[in-house]
C-alpha cells in the first residue's frame, strides 16, 4: 500500500445530538479513499488530495454523517468527549471491586494519583497553570494507575501465551494509554497493549495477545499471519467482534459522587 502524506489540515467542532465533538479534517496525497475515525481527540476525517471542491464538501457531508449515526447506535463510541462533571469524590469500578476517589489540589508541577487505602485512590491536581480538563486528566491518571498494578500479571499472561503457542523471544511488555490502537508489537520482542484492555473481558485481552505474538510470526497482515492466529486461537473473529461492538465503551471514566 502506497504512503500517505499530509499536505492540509483544517480543525472545526460538529453537534451531534448536543455533544460538541473536534473535528480534524486532514487533506493526504497518496489516499485514494475518505475515511473516518474516532479518536481519543478527535473525529478525524481523511481525504484525498487533489478533489474537486463539490467533491470535497460532500465526503465531508457524507463522514459527519456517519459520525452522527454512530453516535445514536453507539453513544460509547464518543463517550470520552463527555464533560466529566467537576467533584470532590468520584467512584469508578475496575474488576469486582468498586474504588472510593477522592480529588484535591497540589502546588506540584505535575497531576498525580496515589493509593490511600484498600480501594482508596486520592487524585491530586496540579494548580499552576490552566485549569485541568477533567475528563482528560483524570481519566489519565486511573489508566496509569492501573497499569501499574497490573502490568506483571499481564506480562506473566503474555509470556504463558506465548510459551504455549509461539515460542518466540519477547524483550518487554508495556501498558499504553492509548486509544488508537489495541496493541502493537516490534520487531524487536516490545509488545505494546492499550490499558484500556483492563477493562476488557480477560479472554478479549487474551485475544488480542495472540494477535500481537502472532507478529513475532510474521509482522504483516498476510492470510499467513492469520493461520497462525488462528492455530493458537481458532475463535479469534469472536472476540474481535467483541471489541468492535464493545471498545468504544472501555474507558476510565468515574462516576461523580453527590
């Protein structure tokens, strides 16, 4: 597949229903075909270059519009560009448990989040500067506390996923923040998973491991690369399902509490 290259982008906000969503529209010589993407910043809308001005406008058209569809079929698709309401105690469940979350404010350079007792986060915000977005920050900083609570029981399943079925030299495994990608994997053994798989069912977290070992195998897409998924997880397609109609909603977004 040819590569792109960014030659224009130009930045607007769409109402859909009353939720005021960025839009980052993005003008790519080397694309052939208009797609759209929501991302944790953004609707990104992806054009080629060299349309005609009537064209352009009604991709454009035609993007916002399936944005807006995706929004009443899916609201948790665009869930993370919700407001989250400004509180002293939030409450937000991760696994069984349910977690007590209480906001304060530091003279720090930086936000922070610590443990105070068994299922008792205070999160601390950083006061120097602009105000914080709240549903940035703090989102941010469940993810990163997560992930550090259960990055080695994800790296000891990564590693038994891997003796069971693969074989191959892993160098690390690391927990990521991210919303454009599931996971990733180097060609060098680094293997990359959103932390938003915490969330997940563990058989879909299970999945998408497979998925990332299997490059290790071959690194591309090839019907190649799926036979080796397939080999060691032959439902696989269920649980890219899963995530398909059930990723949007995988957020660390707590609950305000009264």
């Amino acid at each position: 597949m040819a590569r792109t290259r960014k030659v224009h982008e130009s930045r607007t906000t769409v109402d859909l229903d009353g939720l005021r969503v960025p839009v980052r529209i993005i003008t790519e010589r080397g694309r052939r075909a208009t797609i759209a993407a929501v991302r944790q910043r953004a609707l990104y809308i992806r054009l080629p270059h060299g349309l005609a001005a009537a064209a352009r406008e009604q991709r454009i058209h035609e993007m916002l519009a399936w944005a807006l569809r995706t929004a009443r079929e899916k609201p948790e698709a665009f869930a993370h560009f919700t407001g989250l309401p400004r509180a002293a105690r939030y409450v937000f469940g991760f696994g069984e448990q349910e977690y007590e979350i209480g906001v304060g404010e530091h003279a720090l350079a930086h936000h922070k989040i610590v443990a105070t007792a068994a299922h008792r986060l205070q999160i601390l915000l950083c006061t120097r500067g602009a105000r914080p977005a709240m549903n940035r920050v703090i989102p941010k900083l469940l993810a990163k506390h997560f992930a550090a609570q259960e990055l080695a029981r994800v790296a000891r399943r990564v590693h038994e996923l891997n003796a069971a079925h693969f074989q191959r030299p892993i160098r690390g495994v690391k927990l990521s923040d991210t919303y454009s990608r599931w996971g990733s994997c180097s060609h060098r053994g680094n293997i990359n998973l959103a932390t938003r798989l915490l969330l997940a069912p563990d058989a879909v977290l299970d999945a998408v491991i497979v998925h990332e070992l299997a490059h290790l195998v071959h690194a591309d897409h090839s019907p190649r690369f799926w036979a080796e998924v397939a080999r060691a997880l032959p439902d696989y397609k269920k649980y890219d399902a899963w995530l398909k109609e059930h990723g949007g909603g995988l957020r660390f977004i707590p609950t305000p509490v009264d």
